[in-house]
C-alpha cells in the first residue's frame, strides 16, 4: 500500500473530538501519523487539500445492495463503486434479497465479494423474512452478520419479536427493527394528511410507525436486548426514542435524508422516486426529525440506498415499488439541509455520518486516531453543484434530487489506505492549487444552473 500525506485540510473527527489544520499521514492501511507540517519521505503521494474537510470515513447502516437475485438494479460490487464515489468507506446490506440473506452460506456470499470499500452484512430475523421462524443468530453472527433485520417487513408476532431480541442478546448483536403496523399502513402509499387528500392518494397515518415503535421498545425494555429503530420519519416516534432513552434503554435509532429535505406537499409531484416506505411526512415531522438530529436523540443518518429499475419506477404512483437511491447523495444532503440550515454542527453531521452508526454495529470504522484503519472522506464543504443523472455511479437512477442544487461534494475517498474515488481535478499533488481548482468548478456549474 502506498503512503499518502494529505497536506492543509481541516481534520474533524468526532472520535478525538478534533477539529483542527493538521496534515495526516497515511500507511500501511492505518493511520500512521497527524502533526504540522509533516514530510512523507520517498514514495509518498503528497496531497494538497486545502480548504477541504478531512474526516473518517463515512458508514452507511441501511442500505440495499439487490445480489442476490437483482443485479439489474445494483450489485454488491456496482453498489460499492457508488458509495466510494459518496465518501463511504462502510456499508450494512440489509437481508431483503432474492433469496434473503438468512444462512451462513449467504453470508459468507456477501462477505466473498472484492469491493473497493468494506462491506457488511445484516441477517435476516426469520427465515425468509416470513416473521415466523427465527434464523440461527450463533451461526449468522460467527460467519460475519453484525446485526440482524427484516428490514422492508416488519417482525408482525410481539412473542416471534420478543424471541429474536433475546437470542441476539446472547451474540451481542442489536435488531434492527422495521416499525410498521400492516393494519395500520394497510395499502396507503404516501402520508396523511391535507397532501394525500389533495393528491387523491391511499394514505399511511404515521400511527402505522409509531404503534410498531412502542411496541418495540417495550420488547427492549422486557428483554433488555439492543434495539436499533430504522427509518424513523414521524415526530411521535422521535418523542417515543427520545423517552426510551431518558429511561436508560439500550434503544438507538436511524433517520435518512429524504425525511428532513423533503415533505408530503413534494409527493403532490407524484415523482415515484418519491414513494418510500415510510412514507415521506409532513413539514410537522421533518422539524421533529431535525431537532431529534441536534438533540442526540437520532444516533445516524443512513441512506436507505433502494435502487429500482427505470421499468418499475415509471408507472404510476401507487404501483411503483417505495425506495430511492442515496448513497451518493447522503454526504451533501446533510450538510445542505442540516449543516448549512444551522441545525447542526459540521462535527455532529460526521458523528451521524460516521462515528456513531460504526458504533451501533461494532465495527472498526468511524474515527481517525493514529493506528486506525486508514478510511477517510475528504470533502468540500462550499462546493454548489447541480444533481445530474449521469452523475451517479449506482446502476439505478431513481433520486429525486436529480436537478437541485446542493452544497458540499466528496473529493477524494480513501479505504484502508487506498484511494477509490478522486474527483478529477479537485485534489492535487504538492502543487497547492486545490482549493483554486474547486473554486472555479463552483463556478462553472453556478453559470450552467
């Protein structure tokens, strides 16, 4: 592996509660050295980055990767490529597959793919995803799951649920949980309220979470197992967490993107990128996902990467399958929305981004302190640019940023020490003209938006 120095940028890393102008030396794989002014000596690629973020890299908790039985939307290598290209360094490929990840042997599949970035895999709950039987977690855990989910289906039976928070328990690995109530959502497709009236769709009452939620948490507290609770979109569940939390409960929890930038009055739109599940709430519920982000009480953002074909997704609105891509946009998403806004702090969007959902799995990712694997996002934080489609590296294309415009924009993603995305032209060698380049850049896409 070759030695890279990266020179001038600002290292925030939540972990060592840095946020200092100190140049960062990389080898081996690790972290080998901070310090002013450091030299890398003979066969060191040297990289100005000033004016640019140096922060660990990015994890993913939530995504979906479609291999096996997909692959025309994504695989686990091509979904790969997408996240290096937005920063991640880190994955967790949810179980929702064809067939679902739920043996060892399928494990072991996930973990056998060389990818640039690292990737991990989460269990299925029950066999099939069927909510009946529980998958052996002792086993599952030993061939390399982190966590265990039946993500995009909900554990329907509290004793079935109940169950799988002891058994993982015993493997020290958390559930993650889908909180949705099937009677409650029913066939509804966005949320309800004035915007699904006007838009003359099938609503989901956020009550369809929020029930499932509490019921869930009340599992944690019986059992006293670790409980993450994905997507959560409405202000009720926030408040539900947040009190699980006050009580000393071993409860954490995700939001995305699409649930602090958006609201249903977007959904009138019928963009089917814009069919999720959970649905995407009311401008009520996206100010309660913001404070809950500033708060503590939200612990992660993830991107809930769900790609679809163009086939699927181009038909109308309540028969297009829920999901989005995100991983390529999660970075600039968070800093437009939160970071820019003032909701946040650019050290608390990294933690969400990076520190703690590495946390929440267990796994060695999330800081730069010397002797650390070597993953690091280095990004421009005042870099406007304009979503293209053809931008994406993702086999899909199904985003509903495509157009606007945001702040912020990976320029170099490393991985144990390696580079597996560099912006062209936005990181240089020894020459200092990094952060003159991007500034035209920034110029260039502004006349052309």
């Amino acid at each position: 592996m070759r030695r890279i120095l990266l020179k001038g940028g600002r290292v925030i890393d939540p972990a060592t509660r840095t946020d200092d102008h100190v140049d960062v030396l990389l080898d081996g794989g690790r972290v080998a050295e901070w310090g002013d002014d450091l030299e890398g000596g003979e066969g060191t690629r040297t990289i100005d980055v000033t004016g640019a973020i140096v922060a660990p890299g990015l994890v993913d908790m939530h995504v979906h990767l479609r291999e096996p039985g997909r692959e025309d939307e994504e695989t686990i290598e091509s979904g790969s490529v997408a996240a290096a290209h937005g920063g991640i360094t880190a994955v967790a490929a949810m179980p929702n597959t064809t067939p679902a990840i739920d043996t060892a042997s399928w494990v072991q599949f996930v973990r056998s793919k060389r990818t640039p970035i690292a990737v991990y895999p989460i269990a299925a709950i029950t066999l099939a995803r069927e909510g009946k039987t529980l998958t052996e977690m002792a086993e599952l855990s030993d061939a390399g799951a982190v966590a265990f989910s039946d993500d995009g289906s909900p554990v329907v039976n509290p004793s079935v649920m109940r169950r799988a928070l002891e058994y993982s328990s015993m493997v020290g690995r958390p559930i993650i949980s889908h909180c949705e109530d099937l009677e409650l959502s029913g066939r509804g497709v966005m949320n309800e309220g004035l915007a699904s009236t006007t838009a003359g769709l099938r609503p989901i009452p956020a009550a369809a979470e929020e029930v499932a939620v509490a019921r869930d948490i009340i599992l944690a507290r019986t059992t006293g197992a670790k409980l993450h609770v994905a997507h959560v979109s409405t202000r009720g569940s926030v408040e539900l967490v947040r009190r699980a939390k006050e009580d000393g409960l071993a409860v954490t929890c995700e939001t995305c993107p699409h649930y602090f930038a958006l609201t249903d009055d977007d959904v009138r739109s019928y963009d089917t990128s814009l069919r999720v599940n959970p649905p995407i709430r009311s401008a009520a519920d996206v100010a309660a996902i913001r404070i809950g982000l500033a708060d503590g009480t939200i612990d992660a953002i993830a991107s809930d990467h769900a790609p679809h074909s163009l086939e699927e997704k181009q038909v109308e609105f309540d028969a297009a399958p829920p999901g989005m891509i995100g991983m390529e946009t999660l970075l600039p998403l968070t800093l437009t929305y939160l970071v820019q806004s003032g909701t946040i702090a650019l050290e608390r969007a990294i933690e969400l981004l990076s520190t703690d959902p590495a946390s929440i799995l267990g796994i060695p990712h999330g800081n730069l302190e010397v002797g650390s694997r070597a993953d690091v996002t280095v990004f421009d934080p005042d870099w406007a640019w304009e979503v293209e489609e053809s931008w994406f590296r993702s086999k899909s294309k199904n985003s509903p940023f495509i157009g606007r415009t945001l702040t912020g924009r990976v320029i170099l993603t490393i991985s144990e020490g390696e580079i597996v995305f560099e912006e062209d032209g936005a990181a240089t060698d020894d020459d200092g003209e990094a952060a003159e380049k991007r500034e035209h850049l920034a110029r260039e896409l502004s006349l052309h938006s």
